[in-house]
C-alpha cells in the first residue's frame, strides 16, 4: 500500500514539472528567439513482487530546449538580425555574465554600442560611430557590418556542444552549464538583416500538452486519495 503513495507522489513530481515547462512555453509565446521546452520522462526503479514486476512510477529524466527554431518575420529595423541555422548571440548582462540568445532586434544605447531590447550588451562590443546613417547600415550573412564602405565591426555567432543543456536565466537568455559545454564559434550558421525570429512555440501543441499534464496530475491525485482511503479502512480493521 505504501507503494501505491511512493509511486503517485513520484508521478506528481513528475506532472508539475511538465506543467511548470509547458506554462513557462505558454509565458514566451511572443519571446522572439525563444525555444520551446523539453521535458522527457524515465521509469523509476521494479521491485518484484509476487513474481511480478512492479515499477515505482515515473521520474523526470531530463529538461532542456528544443532544437526547432521559430518562423522568420520581416523587421523595418537596420539593427535587427536573425540566425539561420544554429548557434547563438552573446550578450553581457548588467551584472557582467555573459549568457547566449537567438533574439536579435538589436537597438543601440546612448553610445552606439549595439544592445538587446532589455539592454543586454552584445559581445563582442560593437559600436556604431555618432551620425551613422542606418538606412545605409548592411549586415552581411557573416556578421560584417558597414556604413557605406566603412567597416564598422561584426556581429559573431556562438554555439555549444549540447544545447539543450543550456539553462535558462529569464529574458530569453541562455547561460552555459556542464551538460551544454562552453560557448565557441558557431559553424554553417548565417545572420539575416532585418529579420527576426519568432518564438518556437507551437500554442496548439502546447495547450494538448497542459491539458494532458493537467489530467495525468489529477489521476495521480485521485491515486493518493484511493490509497489513503485504503489506509484508514486497514487502520479501522486492525483496531
């Protein structure tokens, strides 16, 4: 009996951590550049008994991103640039880290130097000199960035070993961990000037999912329920 409360707690264990992924998806839905959550599941531990084997419930395996980028929408912004293929901007937050983003609306600040919407600096520094004329600003597919035919900097790409071990930090921001490996130059991937990659959350995917999540959940409720119903039926027996 016991078991039946080990294991139904597990599995709630298991649902809200969906829930709290699937509800952080439905919050970045207009994130541009953000990925979309993903949690996967593991079986815990069978015991046997009675010559049957009897699992213990699920636990959560593993929370990451997902790998599928967001659609592209057009930007009438000069400084608004969008990666195809993968890899990342690095940007220094206000408190000097340094975490990765797939958004690019790039604006500047009162030095021209080029920053996320939120102010986040992008790394490293590029800084567009007083009077630049952004209407004649082009951003090749490298990252190269001129005024006329002044080079003015450009724009670099990172990439980590496994992505999906990035840990978000809020804002859209990514930080580096153990599982992701450290941040380097990113391979075959290409800006595109005055795009903008939309969030990669699908919401009718996500909605089936939470509804899904949502049920499960209660499922493993109504399981403890059942098993402490049992318990006090036992209890009274012995009495």
């Amino acid at each position: 009996m016991g078991n039946g409360l080990y294991t139904a707690a597990a599995g709630l264990a298991a649902q809200q951590a969906w829930i709290d992924s699937l509800s952080n998806d439905v919050a970045n839905v207009n994130t541009p550049g953000y990925r979309a959550g993903r949690v996967a599941f593991r079986d815990l531990l069978y015991q046997q008994e009675g010559g049957l084997a009897v699992g213990s419930g699920v636990a959560v395996g593993d929370v990451g991103r997902s790998g599928k980028a967001g659609p592209m929408t057009p930007s009438e912004n000069p400084l608004a640039v969008a990666i195809d293929g993968p890899g990342f901007f690095q940007v220094r937050r206000g408190d000097g880290s340094v975490a990765l983003t797939r958004s690019g609306n790039f604006q500047t600040d009162s030095e021209g130097l080029l920053v996320t919407a939120d102010g986040d600096r992008l790394e490293p520094k590029l800084q567009l000199p007083a009077g630049t004329n952004l209407e004649q600003l082009t951003i090749a597919t490298d990252g190269t960035v001129t005024a006329g035919t002044t080079k003015l900097g450009k724009i670099e790409l990172v990439d980590v070993p496994a992505p999906t071990g990035l840990r978000p930090v809020g804002g859209g921001l990514l930080a580096t961990t153990p599982e992701s490996g450290a941040a380097g130059p990113a391979v075959g991937a290409l800006v595109d000037q005055k795009m903008i990659e939309g969030s990669g959350v699908d919401v009718a995917t996500v909605m089936v999912d939470l509804v899904q999540a949502q049920r499960a959940y209660a499922l493993q409720s109504r399981v403890i329920k059942t098993q402490d119903q049992l318990a006090e039926i036992a209890n009274g027996i012995r009495r």
